[in-house]
C-alpha cells in the first residue's frame, strides 16, 4: 500500500455525461473515492485539470497567457467544487492554489502541503503550475515531486501506448511495457513531455487510469485492480 500519492484528475471527471461544466453527481463519485482512498490511510495530494472548462491551446484568444490563465482559474472552480464536496463527506480537505487567490484557497507552499497531508488531509491542489505554457500534467508531476508522492495516478483515457496516434495512424502499434524514455524519445502525445521529463529525472512512476472511471480509483490503489505503469 502506498503511504503518499498523487492523483491527477482530469476536469471531464467531473463534467459528467454533459461533458463540460460540473456536474454534482459526477463530482460526488470523485469526491467518494477520494475518501475512501484517505480512510486506508492513504495521504492524498490531488491536481484537478480544468479541462470541463477551458483547454488554453485550443481557444481563440489572442494572447496564449490570456488563455492559460482562464484554464487555470477553472481548476480553481473544480477544486473548490471538489473541496466542499469532500468536507461534506466528512472529510478533512484543503483546497491550495499555485495563483494568489487567497479569499477561497491557501496560496501553494511546499511545507504546509507536506504538513496538511502528515495531519491525513486530502489536498486539492488548482492553478497547475501557475504558469501559462504549462498544463496540468506537468502541475501534476511538479506537486507529486514537492510532496514526496511515491507514485502519480494519472486520469487519462488511454488504454494503451501506441507508438503514433492510432486515431490517425491505422497501422499504430501497441508499444509493450513502455517506458518514460519512449514517450520523451517518441514524442507520444499521452502526456505532456515536461511532464513526463520531470517525472523520468526524479523517478516518479506514474500509473495510468481511465479517465472516465472515476469509481475505479479506489481498488487501483487497495491493487485489487491494476493500471498502466510507466517508470
Ligand atoms: N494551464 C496552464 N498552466 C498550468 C496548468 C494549466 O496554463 O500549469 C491552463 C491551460 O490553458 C490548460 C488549462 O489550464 O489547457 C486546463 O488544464 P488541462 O488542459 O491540463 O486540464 P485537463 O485536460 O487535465 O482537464
């Protein structure tokens, strides 16, 4: 069993079948696993993405910082939704963010992370980086290195690793047991490359789940199921 991990949760995990926005059911399930992985004594960091919302490099916008920094104040919005909805469940959960937004989150810092998840706190962790450019994959793997996280389990609607894209590649093939090195070397779109650059230089593993199963996360973590590993 882990003692300390990160779980990165997409934005569409918490949309629902609507697909954007939030949706309360949906949000519940998220929020129910969360729990239950905290009740086995697990410490909990989680990065929320905002893609519900706003995904930066696909809107119109003239400037890209602009963008990004609407992307980001959604995972704020999803944090906050998924922060209540876990103290409502009864459960300790603070809400950080990487942006000075301090009427509704604390400001991010590593020591009151690293203390709030010793006191078995789940903690929500929105803005990403903080930067533009960046996503929240890379927010994920910055966060899980910061707070000592033995491993990231990462939402993502992959069921494989391909060594090109299979939706435009029909002749894509699967690449078995694949490593942080191929996706780096490869350029393979399943997560972001800074992403997976820190993650391979600070040895943090990562373990794949779908991203829209959301229920699973919990026997993921017990290992009563078991996802994708890259390393
Ligand atoms: N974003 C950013 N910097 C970060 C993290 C996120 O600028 O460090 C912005 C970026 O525009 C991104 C959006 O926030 O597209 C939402 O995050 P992401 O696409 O990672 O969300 P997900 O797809 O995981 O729901």
């Amino acid at each position: 069993m882990y003692k300390r991990i990160l779980i990165k949760v997409s934005g569409e995990a918490l949309a629902g079948s609507k697909g954007y926005g939030l949706d309360t059911a949906a949000i519940h399930v998220v929020a129910e696993q969360l729990c239950k992985i905290s009740d086995m004594g697990v410490e909990l960091g989680v990065v929320i993405g905002g893609g519900n919302f706003w995904r930066g490099r696909d809107c119109k916008i003239e400037d890209r910082v602009t963008t990004d920094y609407i992307g980001m104040l959604g995972t704020a919005m999803n944090a906050l939704a998924l922060g209540d909805t876990i103290k409502s469940l009864g459960h300790e959960c603070d809400v950080m963010s990487a942006l000075d937004l301090h009427e509704v989150a604390d400001t991010f810092d590593t020591r009151t992370a690293r203390k709030k998840l010793a006191d078995k706190h789940i903690v929500i962790f929105s803005c990403g980086t903080g930067h533009p450019y960046f996503s929240t994959d890379t927010g994920a793997a910055l966060r899980a290195i910061e707070i000592g996280a033995e491993a990231i389990l990462m939402g993502k609607a992959i069921d494989a690793v391909y060594d090109s894209d299979p939706k435009k590649n029909p002749n894509a093939k699967i690449i078995e047991n694949p490593t942080l090195d191929d996706i780096i070397s490869m350029n393979l779109q399943i997560m972001d490359i800074p992403a997976a650059s820190l993650c391979k230089q600070n040895n943090m593993p990562i373990v794949f789940f779908p991203a829209n199963e959301a229920s699973n996360m919990s026997d993921l973590v017990s290992g009563k199921i078991s996802g994708l590993i890259i390393k």
